[in-house]
C-alpha cells in the first residue's frame, strides 16, 4: 500500500511539473483561478451549513 500511494505521488508530482512548463507565465493566474474556486465551493457550502442549522433551529422553537 505505500508503495502504491508513493507512486501516486509521484505521478502528481510529475503532472504537475508539466502543467508548470506549459503554462509559463499563465501559471500565476491559473493557480489563483483554482484556488479561488475551491475557496468559493467551500464557502457556499459552508454557507448551506449554516442556513440548513438556523432553519432546524427556528423550527424547534416554534412547536
């Protein structure tokens, strides 16, 4: 099994090396691109959480 996850990541580390190379200069943008969507998922969800809770919440009091 670790040999199997150390060549995982390996093969990331790898593709992502690539991807550095190709996209040269560009890279800045797409690495703020990916991350700004990963952060904006995590937030809305977060969000749903959060509302889902409130609405269980007010629910409760009113019976």
């Amino acid at each position: 099994m670790s040999l199997l996850r150390i060549a995982g990541l390996a093969i990331v580390l790898v593709i992502s090396l690539l991807f550095a190379v190709f996209v040269g200069d560009q890279g800045p943008w797409y690495f703020s691109w990916v991350i700004g969507t990963v952060m904006i998922i995590l937030i809305s969800g977060a969000g749903a959480i959060l509302l889902d809770a409130q609405m269980d919440s007010s629910s409760e009091k009113e019976v």
